[in-house]
C-alpha cells in the first residue's frame, strides 16, 4: 500500500477517498492534494531507495507515489526516466556562482508534462476512467495524447487556435482527438470544463492532484543527484504553476523528514506579457488576480488565471524567494546562449528560467547564493523557430573548397 492518506484540502483540512476523485474541495473550493502518512512516506524512502536505472520514474519512486496497483506502471510506461541534472559551463561562471545546474525536464514527448501525465494515465486505469483530455497550449495536450494512447485510453484534447503546428502534429501522431478551439487558453479551458460536467472523463492537466504528486519527485531526484545536497535556489517557469507548487511541497517533505536541512529558495519566472504572479508579489497581495495578456512569441505560459496561483505565491514567499518577468527579447537571447555555449536547445517556456537567473545575477540579487538549479521544461523542437523570428536560412553555398573557405572567413 502507498503512503497515501487520500485527497487533501489544505484551507479545511478534510480528507476525500482516492476513489470519490476529484480536483477542488466541495466546501472551500480551493483545489486537492494527494495527502501523505509522513511516518509512513519517511519508511518507504528508508526500505526502498530510488531505482536510478528503472525504464520509469514511477518505478524509480514508486514509494512515495500514490499507486496501488504497481503492475500497471508497465502499462503506461513510454520511457519517462529521471531527468538529467547537467552543471552548466558558462552561464554559472557569468553568474558568479559556485555551481549552476540544469534540471532538463523533458520527457519522451519533450516537455516536462510527461513527469505528471504518467501517474495520472495510471490513475485513469485503477480508477476506471477510460477518457483522458485536458485544455492546453500543447505540450499537455501532446503528452496526455501519448500516454492515452500507451494505456489504451480515450484522449479528447482542446487547444487554442495559436497552438504551433509542431505540437499540434504531435498529438495527431498518437491518434487523439485534436479540439482547436476560436480563442485563447481561458476560452479551451472553459470549454473543457463544461464537457467534464457532461462526460466521466479524467482532467489530466494541471488542476489533477496526481500530476502535482508525481510533479513533486523532481525536488526529490535534485536532492539524490546533488548527493543528498540543497542548492541555495531553484529557478521554475511558473504558467500553471503546478510546477512551482510541486517542486516546493517535495522539498517540504524532505525537510520535515530531515532528508534535507531547509527548503531553498524558490524563484519564480514569468514572461512580461503575462505576469499575474509577478504582480501580486511585487505588489504584496496574497491573492493572484487577473491580467491583461500582451502578445508574446510564446504560446505557453501565458495563462492570466494561474490555477496554482496563489499557492504558487505562498511557496515563493515562505521559501524566502522572489518572482522575475523577463521579456520575450530575453528570453530569446537565452535560448541562442544556451545553444551556444551549454550546447542546449529549449523552447521559451522553459528558457525563462534561465532567463530569470541572468537578469537576477544582473542586479546582483544572487550574491548571497552559491548554488542554483535552473528547470528547462522543454525542448526547443517544441517550437524551433521562436529564438530566430524571420532570420533566413544560411546561404546555399557552392560546392568547392574554396567558396567553403571564403564563406567561413567571412
């Protein structure tokens, strides 16, 4: 049996069944977590270390996920490994710090999507859904296609209609049904929201509390691939901001079962056309409101209505971190910078973070910190030409040594 005590609302405390699931508490309606037996959780971690070698990360952690039936995981499993940690080369030296690391969370279908929508394929299966969908920029929808069509579930996905095509032949790859809705992410989200009502399907994006569960192990693989050390900071893209909420409730476990000293501190980055987040800390507020989108060249992270929004903002400021925006001018000119000198390639979803740790360094605000994780959440594939705009292609060449010569001297 896993250390699951069920689902947990966190503003009353009431505890629901796994198997009477759903996403918000039918009292407070704030959302659900997986709840856990700490005793429990810390004896699972000490019977059973992490499998660094298993095909998934579900079997690599399956003692602290909320999975009853373990002989599923094979079901779903589609190669979603612990992600690399990668110490950078050049970034961290510019930054001024003793070591900078790159979480690279980028699963089989090359985002960081694929760490959740496993365990919620799986869940799909011991609860006795057969239909997977989720309203999303892409990335989600892409994986939630793939692992349905792994475990031979049903994917109904709904995308706005600005949606790059590179993600959205993905999805048609593995057979989904492909919804591109005449509007923006609040408008696909709404429309998924009113199809849930009338079908018994499973919510597998970011409001579902198993993606958050199995979201949370990429703090814990920091930990056991930084040899059981805590970096002084983490830098997360924040959206959704499941991520954010994740990474920060494992590194909170860990510390309250004295794996780790303290949690560190948690910075948060947004792009500047959608910056609710920012916002509400800079301003002081405890709640994340609204705002008006600008254009951007990201089609991710441009979510006004953060759904983890406000806890998002309660685990950057308990932390002792920070929220950064950065433009999209930054974030393109970090992508060329990762390419060039960590010989990394990341979508702009991802490249913010490390987006955010330049222009903190910048302003001197990481002096106090030593050792920073930065999350890239996604393979620049996703969206290749973001970073280069119109910028043509080289120029054909003639096929002699001496153009070869005279072109690379120019």
């Amino acid at each position: 049996m896993s250390a699951a005590l069920g689902l947990v609302c966190r503003t009353c405390n009431r505890i629901i069944p796994e198997s009477d699931f759903r996403m918000v508490c039918g009292t407070c309606r704030t959302p659900l977590e997986v709840g856990y037996d700490m005793e429990k959780l810390k004896q699972a971690l000490q019977k059973r270390t992490p499998v660094d070698s298993a095909a998934s990360l579900l079997e690599s952690w399956r003692g602290i996920l909320p999975i009853d039936r373990p002989e599923l995981i094979e079901r779903v499993c589609i190669g979603e490994t612990q992600t690399p940690l990668v110490k950078s080369a050049a970034l961290g030296r510019t930054a001024n710090l003793g070591a900078l690391y790159f979480k690279l969370e980028m699963g089989p279908t090359l985002s960081l999507k694929d760490r959740g929508t496993s365990l919620c394929a799986l869940k799909a299966l011991e609860l006795g859904f057969d239909t997977l969908c989720v309203a999303s920029s892409g990335n989600n929808a892409a994986s939630v296609s793939a692992y349905a069509a792994k475990a031979g579930l049903r994917a109904v996905v709904f995308i706005q209609k600005d949606t790059s095509a590179s993600k959205i032949f993905k999805m048609l790859a593995y057979g989904t049904r492909v919804v591109r809705i005449d509007g923006d992410m609040s408008t696909a989200s709404r429309l998924c929201g009113e199809m849930l009502r009338r079908h018994r399907w499973m919510q597998a994006g970011g409001p579902n509390p198993y993606r958050l569960a199995a979201k949370r192990t990429a703090a814990y693989e920091i930990v056991h691939q930084l040899g059981g050390q805590t970096p002084d900071a983490v830098l997360v893209p924040c959206g959704g901001s499941a991520g954010m909420v994740s990474a920060y409730r494992g590194f909170c476990e860990m510390a309250e079962m004295g794996m780790i000293p303290s949690v560190p501190r948690m910075i948060g980055v947004q792009l500047s056309a959608c910056e609710p987040i920012t916002r509400a800390f800079e301003a002081g507020r405890d709640r994340v409101e609204p705002v008006e989108k600008r254009p951007s060249f990201s089609d991710a992270l441009m979510n006004n209505t953060p759904y983890w929004g406000d806890q998002a903002l309660e685990a950057v400021r308990r932390s002792g971190g920070v929220m950064v925006s950065v433009s999209d001018q930054e974030v393109a000119d970090t992508i060329r910078l990762l390419g060039a000198t960590e010989g990394l390639f990341v979508e702009p979803a991802g490249a913010v973070s490390a987006a955010g740790l330049r222009k903190l360094a910048a302003s001197g605000s990481l002096a106090s910190m030593d050792t920073a994780v930065c999350m890239l959440t996604g393979h620049g594939l996703n969206a290749p030409r973001a970073a280069f705009g119109s910028e043509p292609l080289p120029p054909i060449i003639p096929p002699e040594v001496a153009a070869v010569e005279s072109y690379l001297a120019g």
